[in-house]
C-alpha cells in the first residue's frame, strides 16, 4: 500500500470538514494535535482555510499513555 499524496489527504479533510462537520466560511475550527500527526493537522488546517474558516491549531505533548 503506498502513502496518499499530501494533495490527497487535505482533500479527505476537506470532504470531512465540509460534508461531515458542516464547516463553512466564517466559522471557527481548532485543531488540536500532537507531534506524531503534525501532518494530518496540517491538512485539517489548510482544508479548513480553503474553505473559508478561522483556524487555529494547538500542539499538545505527546502523552506517555494512551488514555
């Protein structure tokens, strides 16, 4: 299985932001995220811009355990 291009997955994003979450313009989205998906919230943030939304993102630490 080869890795989707980075043109790939923000258009993923974008489908779910728009079909999914009903994200329009003008609307506010956070993402929060972690150093291992830096990559996915780069996409979320760059799909959420294009479609006209203020986003901001947030970096949590990577935490020792899951829960």
């Amino acid at each position: 299985m080869t890795a989707p291009r980075p043109d790939d997955v923000t258009a993923a994003c974008q489908f779910a932001l728009e079909r999914n979450m009903g994200v329009r313009a003008g609307e506010s989205v956070l993402v929060v995220t972690d150093a291992t998906r830096i990559e996915i919230a780069t996409a979320f943030q760059h799909a959420a811009r294009a479609l006209g939304a203020d986003v901001s993102v947030v970096r949590i630490p990577v935490a020792e355990r899951n829960g």
